[in-house]
C-alpha cells in the first residue's frame, strides 16, 4: 500500500514525532511492505535512495517509532527482530523454513481475548495469534510434505537459515 508524505506526516504529528527525510523515508519503506523485514533488510531499501544513511539511524528511528506506536517489533527467532507498520490488531502465519510472515486479519481471531480463559485479575491489553508451519512456495519445493516425520512445529528450534 503506497502511503503519501502527507499521510506520513499527519502520522508523525498525532504522535508528536518530528519529520525528518529520513525518518519519512523508514516509516514509508516499511508502511508499503508486508514483509516485515529485519532492520537489516530495511537499511538497505533505504540506502538506495539515501546513500548517506547510515544502519544505526535505521535502528534508532525504528525504536523511535516503537516508542510512538507507529511500528511494533515481531520476535519470533530472538536473533533478528522484524518490523511491522501494521499497527491495527492482525495475525501472523510464520513459515518455520524461509521465515516468511504473512498477516491474517480475522474478525474471530480479535475477539478471542473477551472468550479466552484469562484469570480476572490479569490486565488484557492486546493479543496476538501466530500460525507455525509453511508457506506455498516452501511445500511447492516438497521440503515439508506432510508425512510421518519426527519434526513438528517448534519454533523454539527452527532451523538456522545459512
Ligand atoms: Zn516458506
Ligand atoms: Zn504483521
């Protein structure tokens, strides 16, 4: 979804965030993709157009964004944090194999937390559901048929990628 700088900006102010170029720059790359990239992969969209950017701004605005609610940190794999500017409550498909993460949006799925068992004096304030397994591209390439395998979707051990 392609965001304007005026979309941007009016963002940034209901936060109380300043514009910078840069900034604007990182908010947007991430804003029109959904494939919640690493800060990593992030800085290096970036760089294209701004050749003086340097990784560590990427990685100081991302958490200034956080700070202000304008993008959340998906940890799946405790190594590399991915980024989402989808703030609006949704769901994750997470392939164990390419670590694809793919949004849900189900109505069912956000009014889990009025039906879950959650003891009375345990505060809510959001959920999340995440799906582990594989995606299209990885079963086309018949590396995950279904079968009688001992390997089940752990993500506590997915395998590294090289
Ligand atoms: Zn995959
Ligand atoms: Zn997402």
């Amino acid at each position: 979804m392609v965001i304007s700088q005026n979309d941007i900006r009016t963002k940034f102010k209901a936060q109380g965030l300043k514009v910078t170029p840069q900034r604007a720059a990182i908010y947007k790359a991430l804003a029109e993709t959904t494939s919640h990239p690493t800060a990593e992969a992030l800085f290096q969209q970036v760089a294209q157009d701004y050749p003086m950017m340097s990784p560590n701004t990427v990685y100081y605005t991302l958490s200034t964004l956080k700070e202000a609610g304008l993008v959340k940190e998906v940890n799946y794999w405790h190594d590399r944090s991915r980024f989402d500017a989808n703030v609006t409550p949704h769901h994750h498909l997470i392939c164990l194999d390419c670590r694809a993460i793919f949004d849900l949006e189900d109505h069912a799925l956000n009014e889990l937390q009025h039906k879950a068992n959650v003891p009375k004096n345990f505060q809510v304030l959001s959920h999340q559901v995440e799906f582990y397994g594989y995606c299209a591209s990885c079963q086309k390439a018949q590396r995950h048929q279904p079968s009688t395998s001992s390997r089940h979707s752990h993500v506590q051990s997915p395998r590294r990628k090289s």
